[in-house]
C-alpha cells in the first residue's frame, strides 16, 4: 500500500480564485463579515503556501472596486509591500493586468470567470489541476464558475464558509448544484490544512496562528 505524498491536493498544482468580492456589492450578501473573514484567512493561507491568487471584479463600474480588507490580506507576509497600491506588478503571470503582490486582478462582465477570455487565458497559463473558489454570490458567478471548472474537467474545491449570497435560500441551493457537479464543497481550515500532508510542512505555523 501507498503512502500519500500531500493532503487533499497538491498545492504546487493549485490556484485560488476570488470572485467578484466588491464594495457595492458586499452589503447585499448575508453574512458579510464571516465572508470577509474567512476569505481574507484563505487568501493569507495562499499567500503562505505559496498558492497563486486571480481575484475578479464583475463590472467594477456599477458595483465598485474589491474591497480593501481583501486586497489588504494580499500583502500577508510581505511587509515591504505598499499598502493600497494597486498597479503593474511584473511578478504577475501576464504583466499588463492590474496587480498586487503578484495576484492578478482581472474586471469582467460575463458571470462565469470561464466567460472571459482573459481570465481563462490566465488560469489556463498557471496549469492549474485544482481550483479554490471563494466570493460571491454564490448561485450566480459562482455557480457558474464551478460548474463550467466541472466541464472542463478541472478539480474544484469550494470554501463554503467563505461564500455568500443575498438569500441563504439562493446560497444553499448553489451548493447542493455545485456538489451535485463534482465539486468538493469544503471550508477554509480543511482547504488549507489540506494544502499540506504533515505538521512538518514550513507553513504549518503560520497556517494554525491564521486559523486561530
């Protein structure tokens, strides 16, 4: 018998993606600060396990920019970073999209990240076999997402606790959809112990001091 080499999956083959998590937007979800917690606790563990982050802003225009305490937990770890800059980062995969500490930030109008070209170039270009998946709201872009993620066969992990919608109703009916087309549906301590196989992993500190 084999032993495993990682936990739930291999975070070198991972990419978290946010969606669409928008000043406008925000005070419409349920639960809003557990969103904002949890995700920002999930994009702090990526950033330590070294897991590459898209974040998505659906049409920016009419429903703001991300939020601030999202982009703010992109500068975990990096203490040189400049707080609220937002610009050309050349450590992003595709240099000509806005950046913060190497995660791309990409504006959309179709619901479904797979919708957009440019954001389907960018994952395809990471190599991506496991999507992460936080945001909002979760039985419209998010649904959408996952299950187009499903069609083309890539392995997707949904952080529950750190998605909402408007109507719980909407948000628990997403996930039965979501887990009906092969998703893990998962929370964000699971996600990101599961990003490690043992307790001698470098990051295991920091991620039990975020999960605290």
């Amino acid at each position: 018998m084999q032993a495993f080499s990682h936990g739930l999956f291999a975070p070198e083959s991972a990419l978290l993606v946010v969606i669409d998590i928008q000043e406008r937007l925000l005070p419409a979800m349920s639960e809003q600060e557990q969103l904002i917690h949890k995700s920002c606790t999930l994009i702090k563990g990526a950033r330590a396990l070294e897991i590459p982050i898209i974040i998505t802003e659906q049409y920016p225009k009419g429903l703001g920019k991300t939020d601030e305490r999202i982009l703010s937990a992109l500068d975990f770890g990096n203490p040189q970073s400049t707080s609220g800059s937002l610009g050309i980062d050349s450590r992003a995969p595709n240099p000509h999209e806005p950046a913060r500490n190497g995660a791309q930030i990409f504006e959309k109008v179709s619901f479904s990240i797979f919708g957009d070209e440019n954001i389907t170039k960018a994952i395809a270009q990471h190599n991506a076999a496991t999507l992460m998946i936080c945001g909002i709201e979760s039985h419209v872009c998010v649904l959408q997402s996952v299950l187009h993620a499903r069609k083309l066969g890539v392995d997707v992990w949904v952080a529950q606790d750190a998605l909402s919608s408007r109507s719980r109703d909407n948000h628990l009916n997403a996930l039965d959809l979501m887990a009906a087309s092969g998703a893990r549906i998962s929370n964000v301590e699971s996600l990101l112990f599961g990003a490690m196989h043992t307790a001698k992993h470098k990051s295991f500190k920091t991620i039990s001091a975020l999960i605290k």
